[in-house]
C-alpha cells in the first residue's frame, strides 16, 4: 500500500489516443493489472489529478466513474478514493427473484453506515442499545416515523405509531390482534407471499377478490364483504407486488368508502409508494379509522433495517396491536432503530431513497430495452410483472432460466386461490452489478424469444 510520501500515480495521454477519460481510466486499469497501482493504494484527489494532467475537472470525474464501474476504484467518503480489492464472485446465480432495493450508484453505504453508527454512538447510552425495550418503539423512533410517513400524510401524530421490527411482523400482528380463527381475509387473487403465510400459520382462510387492470375491483370487494363477512381487506396498492398495479385515487376512494358502509377494516401494507413516480393518496387518508397503514424501510432503503412504521388511529387497537406484537416479537432491535432515526432525522435516508429511486429508473429504462416488445412496467418500483408468451407457462420457463443460472418467480407463488396467471415477475433490485443485471435480463429475452421444444431439441 502506497504511503504519503509514495510517488502517486499519474496516466500519460495521447493527443490521438481517443476520449481523455477513457484513457485514464484503461491507464488505471493497465496499472491495477500490472501490479503498480496495488488494493488499498489511495488515489490522487480528482482536482490535484486534473490540474497535474492539464484537463478540467469532469474529465477526470468521467474517468473514475468509468473506473469505478470496471470495479477498480471504492469511494471512501471523505478520506478519498482507493484502489478497490479484487471481487471474487461467490454466487454464480443471477437472481432476479428477490424484491430488494437496488445499491444507489454514488452512494458510498460503507461511509453512509459508519457515519450512522457513529453519530448514534456519540448520542445514545451504549447501555440502552444492548438491552430490552418495550415494543412499539421509543418517542425519538416515532417521531422519525412520522417524518417519515410526511409525504403521505402531512404531519402524522406520532403517538399513532408504532415501530415494529418489518412489515412482516405487522401485518402478522394485525391479523392476529384484528381477526379470530377461521375468519376471513379478503385480498387480490395475486397478492404478497407472506400474507398467505402468516394466515395459514393464524388459521385464517383468505378469499380472492377480483381485480383488473387498476386493481381490486370495488363492486366485487362490496359483494365479497357482504357475502364471507371478512375480518381484514388486505391490499397493497402502490406497486402491487407482484403486478406492480397503481390503484388510481377514485377507486382508492371508492374502496375506502365500501369499507366504510361493510364496517370493515383495511391493511394498507405499502412499501413501494415512496418510490412511486407520483403516487396517489394513500386509502388511509380516505378512511383513518378503517384502514391500517404500513410503511417499511427494507423495501425502499435497505433490507437489513428492518424497521416498519404502522399508522393506527385508535388508541385501544393500537393497544391490541402491541399485545399481538410482543407476542411474537417483542421489540425492534434497538441499534437498528436507533440508525434508522438517525438516517431519517438527519436527512441521510431521504438521499439514500433519492439515490435508490434513480438507480430503479435506470434499471427499468434497461429492462425496457432489453425485453423489447414484451416489458409492460411502468418504470419506477422494484420489480416488473412480465407477461409470458402462450408457448411458456410460468413453471417451465424457471426451470429454463434455472439451467441458464437465472431465478425468476412464477405466478403460482403469489396466487391467491386455484387461478392461474402465465406470468412471472422479474425484481431488478437484487443484483448489485449493473453488468451482472444486464447478462440476467439479456439471458431472459433470449429464452423467450424460443419455444420450449426447441430448447429441449437442441
């Protein structure tokens, strides 16, 4: 590893030797390769290097960006830019099963997490952070979820809040605080996995409504309520996962209102709306007192802070709630609320979330390009529902993506009921490498475009 006093590295260029910056960046490449430039050797600032080479700023700005996506150069905040380690690739999968928020590019998560830590260790008694907590959170973590659930609902009471360890849990701790054995729940017929499974854990029976294009359909949901009498209605209406449906504000009103006149209550689990391209208003605004509303931040920050924020109007349900909640899990782990306070007061998660929603558009944009004629997203959220052609049923076309090492999810693993659906949905978060991604999607367009015969054939 260079010293201080090492010499540093400088590139030579030619007059005719093509773009500037991409001459940089394979003089970079050529000195990480030849051993001169080693792992952990820090590289001169990029104003230092551009004054010293006679180019402006943003050639050299170009040119480790480049470098940074062959993977040669990590950020490290304010201590610089480094010679990254060599990747070794454990997994040769390219996963694109997993709803997981894609890592925003120019985002240094390394730093972001130290800083986090640290600030929260200057702050908070150590003590405090290793021991129990009652559930549902402490006054500093609600009033960070009702900064954060501001752009859905203005300025939120904090005292409605309560902060559970994922949307999972919530929505297990609803059903059971809300429903009895054997009741109903009434949901979409393709709807999130881990609702039929925590129902199916309860002894709880969910029904499928129908949906169309804009979602659940209202005058089915009203003849649904007045025919099984359900405890809950679950929906998630912003990005639906897994047909990534945005249920426009008429009929988020219209729900809201059968609600209402059936006297039935909502789960509202929305984990997409914040990386939403203008979404409507959340059905809680419409029905405060019918409709519980979840917010994770796994979904749209990182998957390791599980950390969910549930808006419950009425104080003696939200008492039930907690009593359901400490059943099972009796708190969030305190150092994760403690970060994820300190990013959303700090304004760090709102950046994050900003860096994720565009890394997302790009995503799509990419996605777009390369299932031509057969992506039907709508280009923001986590994940595109993709319509297969009549030759491919859901299950054949995995086990073909499987042999070419890639994971997709079929339509069975999200029905609802005995309907089937010859689709699969395809989640653009999960793979880091905007490379690895692309050879995953190009993989997918060159299956499709074949019938199942001729891969057998061949």
């Amino acid at each position: 590893m260079q010293d201080e006093n090492s010499p540093i590295w400088m590139p030579r260029l030619a007059v005719h030797g093509g773009p500037r910056f991409l001459q940089i960046a394979d003089a970079l490449q050529a000195a990480v390769e030849g051993g001169s430039l080693k792992p952990g050797d820090r590289l001169p600032p990029q104003r230092q290097l551009a004054a010293q080479l006679d180019v402006d700023l943003t050639t050299i700005t170009r040119a480790y960006d480049e470098a940074r996506r062959r993977h040669l150069l990590e950020g490290r905040g304010a201590r610089g830019t480094y010679v990254a380690a060599p990747k070794v690739e454990l997994d040769s999968i390219l996963d694109l099963s997993m709803n997981t928020p894609p890592p925003p590019d120019g985002v240094d998560f390394d730093d972001m997490l130290k800083q986090g830590l640290s600030q929260v260790l200057m702050r908070a008694d150590s003590e405090l952070l290793m021991t129990y907590h009652l559930a549902g959170g402490s006054n500093s973590d609600r009033k960070a979820g009702a900064k954060w659930l501001e752009p859905m609902f203005g300025h939120p009471d904090s005292r409605q809040l309560v902060v559970c360890p994922g949307a999972q849990a919530a929505i297990a701790a609803l059903i059971l605080a809300l429903t009895e054995p054997g009741d109903v729940i009434l949901a979409e017929p393709m709807s999130y996995p881990g609702l039929r499974a925590a129902a199916a854990q309860f002894g709880r029976r969910i029904i499928a409504v129908e949906a169309d294009k804009h979602g659940m359909v209202p005058a089915m949901l009203e003849e649904a309520c007045r025919m099984h009498r359900p405890g809950l209605v679950y929906l998630n209406p912003t990005l639906q996962n897994p047909t990534a449906v945005t249920i426009p504000e008429r009929r988020r009103n219209e729900l809201a209102g059968i609600a209402k006149r059936c006297n039935v209550r909502i789960v509202e689990d929305d984990p997409y709306w914040l990386l939403a391209d203008s979404p409507p208003p959340p059905i809680a605004t419409f029905a405060p007192e019918q409709v519980y509303y979840i917010s994770t931040l796994s979904k749209c920050l990182t998957p390791g802070l599980r950390v969910a924020f549930v808006l419950i109007r009425d104080p003696h349900e939200l008492e039930r709630f907690l009593v359901a909640l400490r059943s099972f899990a009796l708190m969030v782990a305190p150092l994760t609320a403690a970060l994820a306070t300190q990013w959303i007061l700090s304004g760090s998660a709102d950046g994050l979330l900003e860096g994720v929603r565009k890394e997302a558009c790009l995503r799509h944009r990419m996605a777009r390009d390369l299932l031509a004629g057969r992506y039907s997203g709508a280009g923001d959220g986590l994940h595109v529902w993709f319509e297969l052609p009549a030759y491919w049923s859901p299950s054949q076309l995995v086990r073909a993506a499987e042999i070419e090492g890639v994971a997709v999810t079929p339509a069975e693993a999200f029905a609802n009921g005995s309907g089937s659906v010859n689709a699969i949905r395809i989640s653009l978060g999960s793979i880091k490498d905007r490379g690895r991604l692309q050879a995953g999607l190009q993989k997918l367009s060159h299956l499709l475009a074949r019938r199942p015969e001729v891969l057998r054939a061949g």
